[in-house]
C-alpha cells in the first residue's frame, strides 16, 4: 500500500499519480470546497430580502451584510482551496518518450501544470473572497487564473467575475478593459454570455447608464432559463425605465413580469408599481376597480400602503391633488412592517404640502421619513437639508404660538386659569381611559390620526391653540431622540450600545442625565400645566423676546431657505408690528425693502428704502441704497487702510514709534471699522507710552484696558501692565524682544519644522493657524460681464449682518492675475473661526445667486498664504494645500447639530475654549505637584483617560463611539468603560489596557481616530494613560494638571528616549486639544502601512517557527489547555518533534508556545488545523485570548516590545495578506 501512495506523489508526474490527483482534488477537497460556496450563496438568497421601493440590485451579494454572513462558508472554502493547490499540484514534468513522442504528447508535456482542478480552485479561491468583499484578493486569484491558463474556460469565466469585481470597487476603467477584451473574442463560451451580459449591465447600473443596462439585461433575460431568475431581471429593467422617466416602457416591463408567474411579493408589486407609473391614458376606472379590489383581498392586509400608495399616484397623475393625498395618507397610516413604503409616502405627501407651501404638513411628513431613512436613501442630502430648514421654520412658528398661548393663560384671573386647567386634566383623564381599551395597532392608528389632525392643522394648532396638545412635540423628540442615540429597541440599558463592554456605575449614569431642575412631566398634575407660565413680569419679558426673536427667524427662513416672499414679509412686518423699537428694525427694514424690490412692488420697496436712509442715515444699508457702488468704493478705502496698517506695523515693530503715531492718526482720519479700530488703538498707546515715562505709560495702559476689556490686543496690554507694575519690565523694547510683540511668535512644539519636515510644497505656505484668515470666492474674469458683483458683495454682507451681529467684516475684490479674481472677506482670527465661516456660508445658496452659471470655487487662507498666492499669481499649489489641510476639517467642524446655532455664537464657543487671550511668550510656570504624589513604576496594566474640562457635557455619545472603537479594534482585551468626575473636568476611562507597550498602541490609535472626538463639540479636553494606583491617587488629590506634567515625564519622554523614531513623541503628546485642531485622521490602512514601515520585527519570514497562544494568566484552565495540545499533537504529529512550552508574558498575560516547526509552510498547516479544533479551547471558556504564527527570530523580539497589538498589525499584512 505504502509503495502504490509513494508512486503518486506529486513528484512524480505519471498517468497513475495523475489520475490520482485528479480525482482526490475532484471529488474530496474540491468538491467539499464548492459545497460550501453553495451554502453561502443559498445563504446569501434566503437571508437578502428584495426591497422593492428601490431598484432591486443586479447581484444580492453586493449588500455590505454578506461579508460577514458567509464568512464561516468562504473561510472553509478558500482553506480547502489553498488545500488542494498546495498538496495536489503537479509541476513536474513527465520523462520524456523515446523518440520525443507526437505533436500532441509534446504540447501536452509543456504545461506548466498537469493537475486539471488546479486553476479551478484558484477560480473558486477567487469567488470565495469575492462573497467576503475581499475584491483585492479575488482580483489576484481571477486574474492569475486569466495569466496562468489563458486556454481554459476558467479563464473565461474568471474574466466575468474580475469585470463584477472592479465594478464593486468602482474601478470603472480596469472593469472596461476587460469588457472591451471579452469583446473582441470570437469563440467566448456561450456559456458564459448570459453571465457576461449580467455583469456588464451590472457595470453600467454602477455608472447609472440606465439605458446600457437596460439593453444588456434584456440579453440576459434571453438566455437565462429559470423563471424566477428571469422575472427578477426583468423587474429591474421596468425599475431601470422608470428612473429614466419612460413610464411605457416601465409599465409593460411590469406587466411581463407578472406574466412569467414570480412569487406572490414580486408579482404584487409588480403590479404595484406599474399602476404607479400608469401614465393616465386608457381606462383608468379598471386600474383602479382592480386595486380596490386587491384592497378588500385578506391576504394583502400586509401590502395595503402600496396599494393605496399606487392608487395616489393615478390620482396625482389624474390631476386630483386632494384625493391623491387621502392615498398617501392612508398609506402612511396603514404602513406597519414595510418601512421603506412609509418612508417613500411620507415624502412624496410631504413633497406635495411643501409644493403647496404648506410648510408644517411638509415637515410633520419629512419628520415621519427621517425616523426611517439613512443616508443611503436616494435623495438623501436633499430630503435632510429641506427636512431640517423646515424644522427650524416650523419651530419658530410653533414658539410664537406657544408662547402667545402662554401669555394668554398667564394673563388669565386665577379663577379662569384653575378652571382651564381641571378641565384640561379631565380631558387627559378620559383620553387616558379610552386608550386602555384600545388594541395595541388601533391606538397606533388613533395616536396617528389624531397627531395628523394637528399636524395638517385640521385641530386648535392656530393662533389660539392650546400648547401642552400639540404633537408637534411629541414629534420632534422622537427625531431628536433618533440623531443622539440612534434606533433602539424597547428592552432594558437601551442607551448602551454595547452591553457587554461598558460598565459604569448606576448611580453615577443617573446623575448624568438628572436635570438641574425636574420638569413635571405627568399631565394629570396641575404643576405640569403652570412650570411654562410668565407670571412675573421678568419672565413675561423673556417670552416676547423669544416670539420677537422667533418672528425674525421665521422671515429670514421664509425668504432665504424657501424664497416665499409674501410670508416672510408678513413674518417682518409683524415683527414690527408687535416689536416697533426691537434689535433687529434695520435689517427688518432691509429685508422688506428688498423683499418687496422682489416681489415688484415699487411702492412698498421705496417706503422701507426711504424709512432706512431717513432713520439709519449712517448705515451701510443707507449708504448702499443711496449709492450702488458703496461696496466697491468701500473695497478701494479698504485696500488703502490695509497698506497703511501694515506699514505702521512694519514701523512699530522695528520701534520707530514717531512714525507709529503719525500713521495711525492718518489711519484714525480714514474713520476705520471697529475690527481694526482696537488694533490702532493698541499700536498708538504703546507708542505714546514708550516716548514718554513709565507713570504716563501706566495710565495709558490702564485707559486701553477699560476701553477694550475684550478686545484682542487687549491681554498683551494687560501683561504688559502687570510686568510695568511689578517692576519687572522697565524698558518696553525689552517686551519686543522677548517675543510679546513680535508676529513670529510660536510655541517650539508648534514649529512647522517638527511637523512638516517633508513639506510637499517646500515650505511655500504657513501652517500656522492662529493667523489672521480670509473666505475667498475666486471666478473668472472673463465671466464679469455676466456676473453682478454689487449684488454678490450685497449679499455676503446682508449674510454677515444677519448673522454676525458682533463682527464686522470687509468685503473686497482683488485680481490675481489677466484670468481670475477675487472676492474677499477680511477677516477672521484664526483657521477655526475661518472654517466655522466657510462652513456656515456655503450652506447659503442664496448668498451665490450672483454667480449662477458661473464656475467658480471658494476657500480660506491665512494673511500669509494669501501673499504667496498673489506673490506667485497662482492657486494651484495652494489648493493642493487647502484640499490637505483644511477642507477635511469643514464637515466634521461644522455638522449638522449645529445647524440652529449662528455661526458667531460657535465663534464665541471656540473663543471661550482657546487660550489665544493667554500671553505666548515664555512665562509659563508649571507646579510639579506633591513629590512623590504618583508612581513612577509603570509598567503595568494601564488605563486611558480623556478628560473634558466641561461639567455640563453628556460623555455618552463619546463612551458609544470608543465601545464600538474597542469592539472593532481591541475586541481581545475585554476593555471596558466607566465615567468619572474630579474637579472641573469629567474623565471617561477606558480600562483594562494590558500592558505599557500595548497602551501606547491603543493610545495612537485612538488620538489618531478623529471622529472619536467628535461628540466634544469644541470643548477643550486632555488624554493620557495612567495605571490603577495612579488613577485613584488623581481623583483622591484632584491633581489632573499634576498628572499631565507626570505623563508627560514618565510616559511620552521616556518612550521617545527608548525610541530611535522622534515622530512618535512628537504626536502623542497631549496637549490642550479642542476638535478643529490639525492632527490628520489616520485610516486604518495607513497606519498598518506606517506601523510596517516602522516594525521592528523581520519581515523576512523564511526558517523555523512558532505557534504562540497568548492567554489569561488566572481564570482558566492552563494545563487542561496544555494537556490538550499535548494529546492532539500525539494522535496527529507523532513524529513531529513539536515542543510545548509556557512563559510568563506580564502580570496580566501568559503564552502557551508550540515550538519546532522547521518553516513557516509547517507552521502554518499545523496552525490552520488546530484553531479548526474548538475543542481544545474549551479550557479557557469565555476568556479572550489571541493566537499567531511567529518565527523564532521575532519571537525574541516580542519578548523584548511586549505588544500584541504592533506585532498583530505585522502579522496581519507579511501573513494573512500573503
């Protein structure tokens, strides 16, 4: 028997060993391999149900949930694979005939493999990463399958599945490439042509060629023979004609669909749909009998909203609005387990009351979709953006009805007002009684109802409406509820994401979420009718300035978000109407004045115009109005005092502070804004003070700081008194040359050559970002005469007015060169505020109405960049500057929560959270804290900490982001969370982090994972590691300072002394940190690519090797653990020499090592089946643990680095990836 195995090894190359190896491949290890691809698929078609309110996909397996869902099937798959192609594969030539043998023998005897399931294998490896949405590696194994057999039909067949692949990763141009080749053959397997035609239609979908696709899947359909497959094809075609529009073609699509006789889902909706693309001719009464029908059929109870979704749109079709909004509306109401047809109906209803301008119809509807859609519903950004504009319209109205009806009541005799309010208990009580008897979907359908019967205003919601039953509310908290938490189920700990990983005391999560003060929230108490009620008269106050502030926001809204200029100039002139003399008269004024211009009605526009230059002689508004070119001549002044502010600044600096005074009383003469003003100001007084004695120079300090308390010179002034006073500085140049004056100020850990010492653009442009910033819109000159430059700088400065009542700005325009220009607006204080600016006035379409049609493109740049740029009369290297270093920043700073605040109050927010008021020069005094307050002996478990110096912030969208941040990266280490408080900050601490080195590890990756912070806001926070003993001894002290400086010392300092790499000292440092700052998000795979650049294990991975299996030190079961290998090792690698050793890793962790394996083929075949083997771990239970391959020269380097997690990162790319 020995002899008959030895003789058809794959050494020898013979018919015998070869028939052999062909069929073990066939019939065992291939076939078990295919089985298990079967599996998946049929997974993948049981578990991926169709959603027919969109366009069904191509292929099931595109959904992003497969991956995981057929994970097991494709794992085993590619083993038995990798399997057959190691043990089966026959390169070795055959001995050669006497005489050479025939033409045939001779082609025969010239292939490179001689194994016929080989390529096969390599084709089903290939589909099985496919399936996991590994395209990279089943783009390698389909294209060495189309390189190493070009004449078998596999290749054929592998060249389909690399055009499925680049189009998955929308590499469009490789995907054409290989279309273009299968086309240009003449003998492509007809096989293979329905598969060929689904994957190129597949391709134009991608692309949204609708009309290529729709051509290719009818070529499809023609060859393909099973019914249900056909019907599904064809589905998509009528789905594919009804985004292009032709509702013809769509509807006899559908109808061929239900002809092929589908499953009753898809034949239903089929039929669904093509009534609902029924473009009106013919005999519409039939359709609509037939539907009625379907209607009153039981077993479509499920599928009623479509039908009455369907009836709506003959209808609408039909021109009967009102009717066709019964349908959606019915619809709606009877939507209960197909989510996506209440999300479609919600907003096609809310698209009609927004067309009919009912705007708080419209909102109620888009409301009820947004609970249900995400970003990938088509239209998504659109629906969101006038979702949320409705929102905010519709919240100013219903305060001012809100608080005019508490008004009302607080003006009410105490008589009257008890009586309204039993009677409103009453009501409440009854309503409460009546819902008990109610069925759980009646009173759903009753709560709809009567919610609509509010929201469409058919209920007392008007002006005299009763507040405290308008669900409007109720509405409003459920979406705000759904952006903070997300979707969660009924059931107990709903607010944590991840139950089994955060664990935080009870008493310490109830105090987070108690109120200041408790709110009655239960009706039936009479607290809860009178808590709102302005009783005095200070709250009454504070009510007609919200309904004067709502009333204001509500024209702005009408006239810039949705452009109804007969409401929003009722919302104004009521405003001042009810208000005469309130904040925001002269824009009111304005804005009716240009409302009514709008609108073409001379004689309304002409009274607010005159009422602005008689009442407001002085204002910009005024003098624009009386001189169209006001903003022109304004840029040109403007222009002028920037050059003659520079060069006083040029002169103050340099100490020649005669001429500082001459110039900046020109400058005074030129009646400068209040921007620039304090910094005149500042200039002068230094200068009088320096050329007279250190008395006057006192008073002179004194005077600025009372006059400018707040201003930003105004800290320096101050320092400077403080140094005057104490005698420490007598000679004011002694301030300019310690570095208090001086523009080059920069702290030496902020020096752009620490960061950037391999600049791309050479050191061109500053990284600086507390410069002075500009928002810049640059256009074409040549594009002038179409463009309507005073209307464009009009505008930005009616946007300015509107919502920055504190700041002034200039608008400018400046050429760059015989092609571009520039429109300026000067200035903002620093890259922050820049891109809080940026971000906000983008969002205002309304403000660029001027350059429609006009190619033009915006940005932000320092004062400095902005002289480069116009020294090198070009923006292209600084775009490439602004797309690196700013534009990532402008989504995340900005996001969408922040929408209902004014941009200036997010300027006032960041300002409060910057030291930029703080002196920068060097005297800094840091206390080291009690000596011997914390332990220098680190290296143990340890902790990471972020510490938010914010006691009224919520930590719980931040714990939710680092559970999933633990879960996905650091699942092994059972991490867990707890939120603390210790003086001014609060502390979320991340437990549980084995080792030091690991810490470090998890530390870069964590402070280089940006969006984790995003829940901060712009509060200010720190982050460090610390070990248990430490930890209590910072809260026990409150030393959190204390312990920065300690971490600094013994963590940070130490690491970079023990490092040959600087880098990473430099960007692990904690510092005072808000979320705007410049740290780059790092993506996973640019850290892995950096942490192998940086490795310092061997990648060359040739010579003997190791199994290492890293566990627990206490609560399992070792020597069962070792016991078990042991035994495995004897039944199957007797003769192996395999060795079992075990080694003390820390005081946390220990390693299980299997030694003797003579290379990494070994080793790996004998790792790939024994983590197969569940049963060996049962002696560790439910601990985690980790297990890996390693050689024996890295395994001494581990044992030196003592981090899992950077020799994990190697493993993963120089093993898993080879």
């Amino acid at each position: 028997m020995v002899s008959i195995f030895a003789g058809c090894s794959t050494e020898k190359n013979t018919r015998a060993s070869r028939t052999f190896h062909n069929v073990t491949s066939r019939y065992n290890i291939y076939f078990n391999a295919n089985e298990a691809v079967k599996e998946g698929v049929a997974t993948i078609e049981e578990r991926i149900e169709d959603d027919f309110t969109r366009i069904l996909p191509i292929y099931k397996e595109s959904d992003p949930s497969v991956a995981r869902m057929v994970k097991s099937d494709m794992d085993y798959a590619v083993v038995k694979c990798s399997k057959l192609i190691e043990i089966h594969s026959i390169t070795k030539k055959p001995k050669r005939k006497r005489g050479g043998g025939s033409r045939k023998y001779q082609e025969f005897a010239s292939q490179e493999e001689f194994n016929n399931w080989i390529d096969d294998s390599y084709l089903l490896m290939g589909k099985a990463y496919f399936y996991q949405h590994n395209f990279f590696a089943a783009i390698d194994n389909f294209s060495y399958v189309v390189r190493k057999y070009p004449d078998e039909e596999t290749a054929d067949e592998a060249q389909v599945w690399l055009i499925r692949a680049y189009t998955e990763m929308e590499r469009f141009i490789e995907a054409n490439e290989v279309i273009q080749a299968i086309q240009s053959y003449d003998d492509f397997p007809k096989s293979l042509e329905r598969d060929f035609a689904i994957a190129t239609a597949f391709y134009y979908k991608k692309q949204f060629e609708y009309d290529n696709a729709i051509r290719l899947l009818d070529i499809a359909i023609d060859k393909t023979f099973w019914k249900q497959d056909k019907a599904r094809l064809q589905y998509i075609v009528a789905q594919l004609y009804q985004e292009l529009g032709q509702n013809e073609a769509a509807a006899e699509a559908f109808r061929k669909v239900t002809k092929m006789n589908p499953d009753y889902t898809m034949a239903f909706n089929a039929m669904i749909n093509g009534a609902g693309v029924f473009s009106g001719e013919g005999n519409t009464e039939d359709l609509k009998k037939q539907l009625n029908k379907m209607l009153r059929d039981k077993k479509n109870v499920d599928f009623r909203d479509q039908i009455y979704y369907a009836l709506g749109n003959i209808f609408f079709r039909e021109g009967n609005r009102d009717v066709a909004k019964d349908n959606y509306k019915e619809s709606v109401a009877t939507s209960f387990k197909n989510q996506y047809q209440r999300a479609l109906s919600s907003i096609t209803l809310a698209d009609i009351y927004f067309e009919d301008l009912n705007y708080r119809g419209a909102q109620s509807y888009y409301d009820s979709a947004m609970i249900i859609i995400d970003e990938t519903y088509p239209n998504y950004d659109n629906v969101s953006a006038r979702y949320r504009s409705l929102t905010n319209l519709v919240d100013n109205i219903l305060l001012v009805e809100r608080e005019d009806s508490l008004q009302r009541v607080a003006q009410m005799s105490d008589v009257e007002r008890e009586a309204l309010i039993a009677s409103l208990m009453k009501e409440e009580q009854e309503r409460q009684r009546n819902m008990e008897n109610l069925t759980l979907q009646d009173a759903q359908s009753q709560g709809y109802y009567r919610s609509n019967r509010y929201r469409m205003g058919m209920g007392n919601s008007g002006g005299g409406g009763w507040y405290f039953y308008n669900p409007q509310t109720v509405s409003y908290g459920r979406v705000t509820f759904q952006q903070q938490w997300g979707r969660r189920t009924l059931e107990d700990d709903w607010r944590r994401s991840n139950k089994a990983t955060v664990s935080m005391a009870e008493g310490e999560e109830m105090a987070e979420v108690e109120p200041e003060e408790q709110r009655v929230e239960d009706p039936l108490k009479k607290e809860f009718y009178t808590q709102d009620l302005p009783l005095t008269d200070s709250m009454m106050a504070v009510s007609h300035e919200r309904i004067r502030d709502a009333l204001y926001n509500s024209g702005k809204i009408f006239k810039s978000e949705f452009e109804d200029y007969e409401r929003s100039a009722e919302a104004f002139e009521e405003l001042i109407e009810r208000y005469p003399n309130n904040i925001y008269l002269l824009s009111a004024y304005f804005d009716l004045y240009d409302l009514y211009e709008l609108m073409g009605d001379k004689e309304k526009s002409n009274y607010y115009r005159n009422l602005i230059i008689s009442q407001y002689p002085k204002s910009k508004f005024a003098q624009f109005l009386q001189n169209p070119n006001f903003f022109v001549e304004m840029a040109a002044k403007t222009d002028s005092m920037n050059r003659l502010y520079q060069e006083t600044f040029r002169n103050y600096k340099q100490g020649r502070y005669q001429a500082v005074q001459s110039l900046t009383m020109q400058m005074k003469r030129m009646e400068p804004d209040t921007v620039i003003l304090p910094k005149i100001d500042f200039m002068e007084m230094v200068a009088d003070g320096v050329l007279t004695d250190v008395h006057n120079f006192e008073a002179l300090l004194k005077g600025y700081l009372a006059e400018y308390p707040a201003k930003e010179p105004s800290p320096l002034a101050g320092e400077i008194l403080k140094l005057i006073q104490d005698s420490t500085l007598t000679d004011y140049q002694k301030l300019v040359e310690m570095g208090y004056i001086s523009e080059e100020i920069q702290n030496e850990e902020l020096l752009p050559e620490n960061f950037f010492a391999d600049d791309e653009f050479g050191g061109k442009f500053s990284y600086d970002e507390d410069l002075l910033h500009y928002f810049v819109i640059a256009y074409p000159r040549d594009e002038e005469d179409n463009i309507d430059l005073n209307r464009l700088k009009f505008d930005i400065a009616n946007y300015n007015i509107d919502h920055y009542t504190k700041i002034d700005f200039d608008i400018e325009t400046e050429y760059l060169d015989d092609k571009l220009a520039f429109v300026l607006v000067r200035s903002m204080t620093n890259k922050e505020n820049a891109l809080i600016y940026h971000g906000a006035i983008i969002r205002k379409a309304s403000v660029f109405k001027a350059l429609q049609g006009i190619d033009y493109m915006n940005f932000v740049i320092s004062s400095t960049n902005y002289r480069a740029v116009m020294q090198e009369r070009s923006t292209a290297d600084y775009m490439k500057f602004f797309v690196k270093n700013y534009s990532r920043f402008i989504r995340s700073n900005f996001s969408d929560d922040d929408l209902d605040i004014s941009p200036e109050e997010l300027m006032a927010r960041a300002a409060a959270e910057d030291n930029a008021l703080n002196e920068r020069g060097t005297f800094v005094t840091v206390n080291a804290g009690p000596a011997g307050l914390y332990d220098t002996n680190v290296d143990t478990t340890q902790n990471f900490v972020i510490a938010v110096k914010d006691k009224n912030l919520s930590l719980r969208p931040l714990m939710r982001g680092f559970a999933d941040f633990n879960r996905d990266q650091f699942r092994a280490w059972g991490l867990a969370l707890q939120a603390k408080e210790v003086g001014d900050y609060r502390l979320l601490v991340v437990h549980g982090i084995p080792a030091l080195n690991e810490s470090m590890s998890y530390f870069r990756r964590a402070i280089t994972t940006r969006s984790l912070f995003e829940p901060l806001g712009q509060s200010t926070y720190r982050n460090f590691l610390i070990t248990d003993d430490n930890l209590q001894a910072m809260l026990d002290e409150n030393k959190v300072e204390e312990y920065i400086v300690f971490f600094r010392d013994n963590y940070i300092q130490r690491r970079a002394s023990d490092s040959s790499t600087d880098t990473e000292s430099q960007t692990t440092t904690p510092t005072q940190t808000t979320t705007t700052q410049t740290a780059e998000s790092t993506t996973n795979t640019q850290a892995e690519a950096a942490s192998l650049a940086d490795t310092p294990y061997n990648q060359n991975i040739e010579g003997p090797h190791r199994i290492v299996f890293v566990i627990p030190a206490t609560g399992v079961f070792k020597d069962a653990f070792i016991s078990g290998i042991a035994a495995y090792n004897q039944s199957n690698f007797a003769n192996s020499g395999f060795v079992i050793e075990e080694q003390q890793l820390d005081q946390v962790r220990q390693l299980i090592i299997v030694k003797g394996m003579e290379d990494e083929a070994t080793a790996r075949q004998y790792f790939s089946v024994v983590v197969r083997n569940r049963d060996l771990f049962d002696p560790l239970g439910t601990a985690q643990y980790r297990n890996f391959l390693i050689s024996d020269e890295n395994f001494g380097i581990f044992l030196q680095e003592k981090n899992i997690t950077e020799y994990m990162d190697f493993y993963k790319q120089v093993y898993l990836n080879k």
